[in-house]
C-alpha cells in the first residue's frame, strides 16, 4: 500500500495534504504533540521527489504551490475560530500566515540547491527558527503556530524550557524531523533499516526523560500569596458594550465584578484581579483624570474595604496631547478637541489609593494596531473588529510591574490577553521584578472553540518559561491558576460568571531563560542571513560556471 502511494503521480498533493493534516493533529488542544515530530517529513519528501523527479518546467514553484497549500490547511485547521469575530479577516489571516511561513521553505529549497543536502536540511531548521523568531518581533507577528507552542497540552515533556524557551521545542521538532525524513528519503528505491531510526527515537525520547526528571525533583519557591480572580461572563457581542442588544450598563457591570470578588475575599487577600476591558465608559477614561471618576472612588472605596487587598483590571484608557502632533506615532486627532491616544490598559489600585497604568504593547496586528503606523496611519479607518479595544491603539516601551503597597514582594506582571503567547516578552516583566503573573484576557470573541482553549494552555509554557506563578482573568473565556510547573491548578469553566481564590507563590529568582530570553532565536536569524549569502554565493559560481559551458555547446 505505501509503496503505492509513494509512487503514484499524486505523490506531491498527497504529500502536502499529509504535512497539512499531521501538523494539525499534533496541536493542542489534543494531546497528540508526537504527530509533530513526523509532521514536515512528507514536506521534505515532497521537496526531493519534486526536484528529483524532472517532470516539473520549474521545480522551484511546484514546491511553493504545494508548500502553499501544506501551510494553508495547517493554519486553516488549526485556526479556524478567528473566522467567529470576521470571516473575511479569519480567511485573511490564514492565507497571509501560511504565505509568510513558505519564505523559510522557498530559502531551504534554494540552499539545498546551491550548497548541497548536509547544509541545505541544516538550513531548513535554522530558517524556520529564524522566520518564527522574526515573526514574534515585527508589526504583523502572528506567532500562535510557533512549533514550540505545539507542547503546550503535554508540557510535562518539557519543563527544560526554562533553559531554552518555547524555541527550544521548536528546535526539538524541526531536528526529529529531519532525521527521520534521512532514514526513509530513498524509500522505495532502497528499504528502510529500521535500525537507522535509533537517532531520531533517543531525541524524541530522552528530552522528555530530561522533563520529567525536572518535573520531578523542582520545588515550588516563594512567599505566599492569595490572589483572587474573577470571571464576569459578560457577553462581548450582545452586552458589553454601548449600543449591544442587551447592553449592560457599565455601573452595573463594575457592581457585578464587585460583588462577585466579595465572596471570595478573606483579610489575607493580596490581589483581585479582573478582566480586560473590564472598566469603560463611552467617553473613556482620561488618564490625566483618573481620580476624578466617580466608578474610580467607589474602586478605592472597595479597596479600602479590605486592609490587604490590591486590585489589578483591564480598562479602555485615553491621554490628552492638546496641540502636540507628534506625541506618538499612533497619535489621533479630534476637530476642536486636540491630539489624543487610545489604550488596552491595565490599572492598579494599591493600599494608598495610587493608580498605576500599563498600556498594552503586543497588539493584534489589524486589530489593535495597523502595522508600521508612521507609514500607514491613513488607514486607519479600516481597522477590522476582532475585539478588545478596535483601532490602532497606543502601546509603551518598558514593561511595567505593579508593587503592592504593603510588602513590594508581591509584585504582579499585567499581561494583557495576546502578549501570553509571547515567551521573551513575559520574561522582561520578570526581569523588572515580577514575582507573579497576571494574565487578564476576555476570550469571549472566539465562541466556544480551540481558541480559548489554547490561549489558556500556552500560557502554561509562561509558567514554565519563568517559573512564576499564574493568576488568570477572562471575561468569559477560562480563568484559574497555574503553579510554575506549568500545571493548571483550579480553573472555571468556559460562559459561566465564576469567582476563583487560590494562595500561589511569589517567586524571585530568575531562570536561565529569563536572563538570557530568546538566544535560540537571535543565533538563527545571524546564522540564517549566513546561509543565505553563502546559497547566493553558491547560485552566482553555479551560474557563471554553466556560462562557458553554454559557449562551448553553441560553438560545437
């Protein structure tokens, strides 16, 4: 049968659908994370029986046609529930993302042509490390793909990713590959020595040996700390906002997530933690005026109800340029009003009644920002509603921690909703002094599907990363807790109003990844440029060499 199907004329679709379908069934939320490990070895067998095969004109498109629609139904499986929010962007992101992921390939293609096999199937691990790198760091990142990502439900199998971060298991899989695809590359024309297969079955096997070692003999470290979260369960499409059917009032949704947090509030209570967006109001929150609100005195008021009790939400914030046009790059204007900026913040209302603001800065690109606002900031108007606050919206440099009042041991990193699926970025709150996470997210606008499942499973591998403590918060997706082992400790389930407590630990110490982030990452993109020069290198010999030849013919 596989015989067969290896050499049948379908063998390149085939191929491509196959690469499609495994890389699917190893995502999460299932916990098939194996079938990754086998995902890109049709990929690279397609690749060699396309060049090898001299049926192709241009051998060169035929792969990125296939690899196109390889890398089109692993995004369209995988991330399918964007499409719930709009069907024109969710098909948008899809096609665009499985385009971008072809760059790395088509370089692979190109270097294994110029500069042989040994270099060529070395590059296809270092592009595609770089390419995911880049992708974590340019104006339109979509890394929710990154490999290292896929181990998320199984996380247990790599707890050593507070020495490498997700990137290392991205490493982890592309290499497995690679030498699998070696051992069975010339099938049928030779048979496959199954002995062969030893090298790639130890590194599958004796990494998770390595985890499960880790996982056995770490310890939980910190102090003590009970965080309250709380799960309003408002409905994004129908009550959240102003002009919904059902709108709720904004005083009545504030009443809502007071009341909830007093059935779990003791005197030993540190932090409440809310969702984002949880405080708004239709003419927004002034940051210049934040203590001048009336729902702003009754939060102080609330917390001053609690002697140890601090609390950390999500809010729409907006801050005031008057004339100055160049206050920032996603600067707006209003007619007879002035210069202004628009923010996801996150909000902090310690012992002494001081506000402290985080505006988020890993935007959802069309969503929350327009990608390189100095050049397209007419386009404004044409930012699509995915949810959160819609437009392009301010963000900040730094990483911000919030302190409590009382003992600066506590101190919380507010991560707002997409900035958890970023590893190096998490880790800079720690490195400024975050001893415990708060991820506030809503979830609300990808119905009941994988993704809010696999937005809460990721933040797992930030855990793990840090080894810090999670408290989470969603509007009406999962909130809980995750301990720094990656395991989720209590959870809510998903469309319910839910108030959660748990006492987690506030840890100081910072992991080798923490200090020395994305490294992996950083080393492909040098290492990927090097390649590339020496595949060009490579292509101009090949070309002026094929020159004198051509004479020679044309004169004989």
């Amino acid at each position: 049968m596989l015989y067969r199907v290896v050499n049948s004329p379908y063998i390149v679709p085939f191929s491509a659908l196959l690469t499609g379908l495994l890389l699917w069934l190893g995502w999460p939320t299932k916990p098939l994370a194996f079938f990754l490990f086998v995902g890109f070895v049709p990929l690279l067998y397609m690749e060699k029986a396309i060049v090898e095969s001299g049926k192709h004109k241009s051998p060169g498109f035929t792969f990125f046609k296939w690899s196109y629609v390889a890398m089109v139904l692993w995004n369209a499986f995988t991330t399918w529930w964007v499409s719930h929010s709009t069907l024109p962007g969710g098909i948008a992101a899809v096609l665009f993302n499985a385009a971008l992921m072809c760059i790395p390939l088509m370089a692979f293609y190109f270097t294994r042509k110029y500069l042989g096999n040994t270099i060529g199937y070395i590059s296809f691990i270092v592009y595609w490390i770089a390419f995911e790198q880049f992708h974590l760091n340019w104006d339109l990142s979509w890394p929710w793909l990154t490999l290292g990502n896929g181990f998320a439900t199984l996380n247990t199998w790599v707890q050593w990713y507070e020495y490498t971060g997700f990137l290392g298991g991205s490493v982890w899989v592309l290499l497995v590959n690679v030498l699998i695809f070696l051992v069975i590359k010339n099938y049928p024309q030779e048979r496959v020595e199954l002995k062969r297969l030893w090298l790639p079955l130890v590194l599958i096997v004796a990494p998770i040996v390595i985890s499960f070692g880790i996982l056995a003999t770490y310890e939980e470290k910190g102090t003590p700390t009970e965080v309250v979260v709380v799960q309003p369960n408002i409905d994004p499409y129908r009550e959240k906002f102003s002009g919904h059917e059902n709108f709720i009032p904004y005083e009545e949704q504030q009443q809502r997530l007071i009341n909830l947090s007093e059935q779990k509030i003791t005197k030993n209570t540190k932090f409440v933690v809310w969702p984002e967006t949880a405080l708004r109001q239709d003419q927004g929150y002034w940051e210049e005026q934040l203590h001048n609100y009336r729902s702003i005195q009754e939060l102080k008021d609330f917390v001053n109800r609690h002697p140890q009790t601090e609390l950390v939400t999500g809010l729409d914030s907006y801050t005031f340029y008057g004339d100055n046009k160049d206050a920032s790059p996603t600067i707006r204007h209003l007619e007879g009003f002035g210069y202004y900026d628009s923010f996801n913040s996150g909000m902090h209302i310690n012992r002494n009644g001081e506000i402290d603001i985080y505006h988020k800065s890993k935007l959802v690109p069309g969503v929350e920002k327009l990608p390189y606002p100095e050049v397209f900031k007419f386009l404004g108007p044409l930012a699509i509603d995915l949810g959160g606050t819609v437009g392009s919206q301010g963000s900040q440099d730094t990483r911000d921690v919030f302190y409590h009042a009382l003992d600066s041991t506590f101190s919380a990193a507010p991560v707002i909703c997409y900035e958890s699926i970023y590893g190096e970025y998490v880790s800079e709150y720690v490195k400024n002094g975050a001893s415990l996470i708060f991820v506030i997210t809503n979830d609300g606008w990808w119905s009941d599907s994988p993704g809010y499942k696999q937005h809460l499973q990721y933040a797992t591998l930030r855990a793990i990363e840090t080894r810090r403590s999670i408290a989470r918060s969603a509007n009406t997706g999962i909130s809980g807790f995750i301990n720094q082992k990656g395991e989720i400790t209590d959870r809510s389930e998903w469309w319910v109003q839910d108030v959660l407590s748990q006492t987690i630990l506030a840890n100081t110490e910072l992991t080798f990844y923490t200090r020395h982030g994305e490294y992996i990452g950083h080393s492909s993109l040098w290492l990927a440029l090097l390649l590339f020069a020496g595949a060009i290198v490579g292509a101009v010999i090949n070309r002026n060499k094929q020159k004198p030849e051509a004479k020679v013919a044309s004169r004989v």
